[in-house]
C-alpha cells in the first residue's frame, strides 16, 4: 500500500490559554488562546517542515472543539481521523507567563472527549497509510482505552513493517503513584524504534543516572535507537553500531521551555524520515527546541523549512 502519510499520531488536542503578563494565574486578566498538546505540537512540527501528518483524536462538540479542528487544519494536519462526541468536553488548559524557569500550568482535561479514545475507534486503512507512528505516554496515562488503543496501535504499526517512535512525556499527576506510571511507560516502549526520553524521565524510569547506562537499559530490551534529551547539554544518542554528543544551540533569552521536547521530537522524526544520519538528526531536534523556547505558544516557534535552514547557518553551538 503507498504511504499518503509520513506519520501519524494520536492523544489530546487541547485549546490553550496562555497568560499575556506575569504573574499567578488566578491574578492574571489577559490570555491568548492557541492550539496545544503534545502529539499536536509534534505533528504541528513535522507539518511545518513539509512532511504529511495525521493526528487521530476525538473532541467535543462544543466552542474548544471547533476551533482545535479548524486549528488543525490551518496547521495542515490531516484531520480525517478527527471524530466527534456529544457525551464529552474538549480538554484545555492555562499556563502562566514567566521570566525564568518552567511556567505554570493547569489542566481540565478530566473525562475528556480525547480521554474515550479506544481501540473499536481504531482505522487500519488510515494507519496503514502512514510509513511512520509517534506517540506519548501522556496519551498511555489518559485513561485504561487510551492505553489499549496505544498498545493496538504500536503493535499493528510494528506488524506492517512501520517505524515507531515513544516520547514518554512523564506527566506523575495522571498518573495514581510512580510505580504505576513507571512499569505502564516502559512497557508501551517496548519494540518501539526510537524511543526520545529526557534525562530526568530516564533517571525515573530505569534507576540509572548517565546518558549510556539508560540508553542501554532500553537497547538490552529491544529498542533500536535512544535519544536522551539533556537540556542545556544538548542531547546523547545511542544505537546498536553508533553513540554520542550533539551539542545544544545557544539561546539568549528563554521565554517558554514548553514545547521544546515536542519540537525537538518533530525535528528527530522528520530528519530519521528523510534518511539524515543520526548526528545531524539529533541536530535538527536540538535546533527545534531551542527555537521553541524562544517563543511564548508551544509550537509558535516551530520553523518552516526555510527558517529551520536559515536558523542552521546562523546559529551557535557555543
């Protein structure tokens, strides 16, 4: 069957709030509203750079959910898999303006329309279409369905010969205890190709604290490449015939730190899609996120293809 897509994911579109000033959110009187969402951001990404990107959700039939569809759409994200319900909400959130550090964010996304997505919502033909999968453990900690439309889903893309990326995203509050999330995330990360963890999440995950020890940890159980994300150290990957250090590149004023693992996933992805080696697609993630702190949405600093090219030539790894 040939591809009409280049990859495909799934999760939790939400619309988003995001302070225009500083300050405790429950002070704050001005907020723009954007597009959000992890598997949003990363096919918001890879649809930026030219690839074709579906994303699989569900929403309500309400305000939010129209403008995420129409949202999508402008975006350039395949939307034909974007189903609707009465019975549920579309999920959102607000998130605070800062001035250093992480923002502050809070979610109503509880019994959410996306959080009802299962495995009888599941279309072969539309992810048989794709020549790649991507997914989060945000969408494995949404609900028990969620869970098992993850599992079916990696499974039958692994099964037609399919490639398979997993961010584990580690969101604890989902989650009922640490113990839970931990043994739920490295399961869904079992057989995937590429598995993209931050550090912190690996340090949680496996019990080890270098870069080498939890990308074997995760290579000893069938995973093919890991790419641990280090912040401002820049990234480690680590195959079975290749390792090493991709330095990060400069920036001068962080103004959002949400959203650069999701970028940097969309850079990952798009450059391993297109056959760049595994340095210089570690390079494109590194880029990705360090022009999505920059900017104040989560994926408003998210590049075209002529400015991810334009950024290459002119920035610094110093």
């Amino acid at each position: 069957m040939t591809a009409t897509l280049d990859a495909v994911t799934f999760g939790e579109p939400m619309a988003m709030f995001y302070a225009n000033e500083a300050g405790s959110l429950d002070e704050v009187r001005s907020f723009t509203k954007a597009l959000a969402g992890a598997e949003t951001n990363v096919s918001a990404g890879l649809a930026r750079l030219g690839l074709r990107a579906g994303l699989v959700t569900k929403l309500g039939e309400d305000t939010f959910g129209k403008f995420i569809a129409d949202a999508l759409r402008q975006e350039k994200i395949d939307t034909q898999n974007v189903m609707f319900t009465k019975d549920h909400s579309t999920g959102m959130l607000i998130k605070s303006k800062v001035t250093s550090g992480d923002p502050e964010v809070e979610y109503f996304r509880k019994n959410s329309a996306a959080s009802t997505l299962s495995i009888a919502d599941f279309n072969e033909a539309y992810f048989a279409g794709a020549r790649h999968l991507h997914f989060t453990g945000i969408s494995v900690a949404l609900s028990p369905e969620c869970r098992d439309f993850a599992r079916h889903a990696k499974q039958f893309m692994k099964k037609a010969g399919k490639t398979v990326s997993f961010d584990p995203n580690l969101r604890p509050k989902l989650w009922p205890d640490t113990q839970t999330m931990v043994e739920a995330i490295n399961e869904a990360s079992e057989g995937c190709d590429w598995l993209l963890p931050g550090i912190h999440e690996g340090k949680i995950l496996t019990g080890y604290t270098s870069p080498e020890d939890i990308a074997s940890f995760y290579l000893d159980r069938g995973t093919s490449l890991v790419i641990i994300k280090l912040g401002t150290e820049g990234a480690y990957y680590k195959s079975a015939d290749a390792e090493g250090y991709v330095k990060r590149f400069r920036v001068d004023h962080v103004v959002d730190t949400v959203g650069a693992g999701d970028g940097f996933a969309a850079g990952v992805i798009s450059a391993l899609l297109e056959g760049l080696p595994l340095a210089e697609a570690v390079k494109r993630g590194n880029a990705l996120g360090a022009l999505a702190v920059m900017s104040a949405g989560d994926m408003d600093g998210y590049p075209t293809r002529a400015e991810l090219e334009s950024f290459l030539l002119s920035a610094s790894t110093n």
